[in-house]
C-alpha cells in the first residue's frame, strides 16, 4: 500500500522547474549543464530527421536524390555522429572529472544503502567514524561534502538532484560522489536503482545549514552521541521511562542502537537522535508522534516487505509510551 512521503522531502521533490533542471551547488550545475546540451543537441537531431523525412515524402526528385546519395550518408551517417559523440566524450569527461576528486578540505560521510533505508555516518579526515545518523544528512552551506557510497546487501543508487549527480552503490565497492550546497534548505533525496518491492519508498533528505549554525548542531550531537547515559535515559516521564523499559523487553535492541544505553544493534536504524528528525521509514513520513505510534505498531502496511516486523500485539498505551521514548531521542 503507498503512502505520502513526508511534507519536507516532498516539497524537496517538487515544484517548478522540477529538481533535476533546478541545481542549487555546483556539482548538480555540473550535471544540468551537460543536460541541457543533451537536450539541445537531441531537438537539433528530430528537426533535421523530421526534415529528411519531409524532403523523402514530399521533396523534388532533385533533393530526394541528393539525401540518398553516398556523400550524405558516409558523412552524416558516419562521420558526423561519430565526430560529435567524441567530442561530448570529452567535454562530459572533464566536466565532470570534478565531482568525485577528493582535494583534503572536503567535508567527509558515508552512506550505506539497506533494504530500504540509508545508514548515515559522519567521518573525520581519516575516515573513522565520529556519529551516526539514518535518512537524513546534514551539511554546511557552501562546503563541498565527499559522500562514500557502499551498500550493504543490493544495488543501490544515490541522488539528490539539487545539489549533485547520480551514483550507484554497489556491494563489496566503495564509489564516491561530492555534494555541495549554496543556500541553506532542505533537499530531497532518492533511491534511483530499482532495489525490491518498497524502492519507490525509500527516499532521505539533506538539510544544509549556514555554516555556523552547522557547527552548533554537530557539536550538539557529539556531545549527545558520547553522553553517557543517553538525555532521554535520565527523563523523569513515567510514560518515557516505560517507553524505555518496552524499548529493551519487546526486542528493539536487538536491531536499534541509542548511544549511552545498551542498545547497541546494528541491524537497522540508529535511533540515537531519531526524535529530532523530520521524517519517519527513509522519508516517507513526517516525524511526529501519531506516525510513530503507527510504524511501530504496523510498518509492514506503510512500507511492505521492509525489514522491520509488524508489533501488532502492543496494546495502544504501549504503543505510546514507546513512541514518546522515540520522541524524547534528541
């Protein structure tokens, strides 16, 4: 059953002109330029076919010869598309030699592709991980962002058609792609490599923040990331503190980890800050509590055949205790 992606990243995803013709970095300008040649070069092509067409219905004998003759053939069969295709070769090669060169001053992440989700880690120069995150990214204006792309079990594809091209993720490979974004907002995100039966659903979003403002929310998140024991473990709400409690006794531990407790799973998402993010199951829906309360109790019917088991045996004060616990993961 499909539903509505989350209101952020679906107006990420649309509007006029739509995203891949709107580039706000220069990485995805990069990519619309050599679009818009495409393009140009595409329209010059049907007209001069369209042309040829004409001239064989309807032209003198005279040009109908002519456009058969062999010159034309040999030269706009042959030489002439063999020519052009050289040339963008070229150009589309240079052009875009830039976006996966890693110059050292590059801000570094790695994303993982899963079934149908996307791991998030922030990384230092050397490539250790310093926090984790899960369908959202969060970057600085005006700095370029060197993504490292795996995936972790089918082919998956990357693209966040505003701020950078398209690349796949691929098991067992690393491939890396640059993002970069001008003005501060929020963009949408997308899997673009059909991966199963929930592909169209697994989407994500990149917040970009001006850079001071960047710095204040990972600094935030470090701390939070190393607190021992995490905020919400040492919440007074007694529904939170049950949330809590579900949270270990119903099995979420064994596939979550939240940073400070002992829930330390790798299975799925990390769940340290999920409260904070703007939306739930890679995009699909906004983050608030009614939407918590039903992803727990029953994702299999808002994202079928995704890894997450469907906990229709919760009663409904269980279900809200835990989705407050959720909530109060900042």
């Amino acid at each position: 059953m499909s539903q509505p992606i989350s209101s952020s990243l679906a107006e990420a995803l649309s509007g006029w002109p739509p995203p891949v013709l709107d580039p706000h970095g220069p990485f995805s300008n990069t990519v619309t330029t050599l679009a818009w040649v495409l393009i140009a070069l595409f329209t010059l092509i049907f007209v001069l076919v369209c042309a040829a067409l004409w001239v064989a219905l309807y032209g003198s004998d005279e040009l109908r010869a002519r456009l058969g003759g062999e010159g034309v053939v040999k030269w706009f069969g042959l030489i002439v598309p063999s020519g052009v295709l050289l040339v963008l070769l070229a150009w589309g090669t240079v052009m875009v030699a830039g976006m996966t060169t890693i110059q050292g001053d590059e801000l570094r992440m790695r994303v993982s592709g899963n079934i149908y989700w996307w791991r998030v880690s922030y990384l230092d120069a050397a490539g250790k991980e310093l926090h984790a995150d899960a369908n959202e990214l969060h970057i600085p204006v005006g700095r370029p962002v060197v993504v490292d792309m795996v995936s972790e079990d089918v082919i998956h594809s990357f693209w966040v058609p505003k701020l950078g091209g398209k690349m796949d993720m691929i098991p067992g490979r690393t491939n890396r792609l640059k993002l970069q974004a001008d003005q501060a907002g929020v963009y949408g995100g997308q899997c673009a490599e059909f991966c199963g039966g929930a592909h169209s659903l697994m989407g994500f979003v990149v917040v970009a923040h001006e850079p001071a403002e960047w710095q204040r929310w990972r600094d935030a998140r470090l701390a939070r990331q190393q607190a021992q024991p995490a905020p919400a473990a040492a919440a007074a709400h007694d529904e939170v503190q049950r949330g809590r409690q579900l949270f270990g006794e119903v099995g979420c531990a064994a596939c979550h980890r939240v940073a400070g407790t002992t829930a330390q799973g790798l299975s799925g998402p990390d769940l340290t800050h999920v409260g904070s993010r703007q939306s739930l199951g890679a995009g699909i829906l906004p983050n608030n509590r009614g939407t918590l309360i039903g992803w727990i109790g029953d994702s299999q019917s808002i994202k079928p055949n995704n890894r997450m088991p469907a906990y229709r045996s919760l009663q409904a004060a269980e279900l809200n205790a835990l989705a407050a616990y959720m909530e109060s993961l900042k």
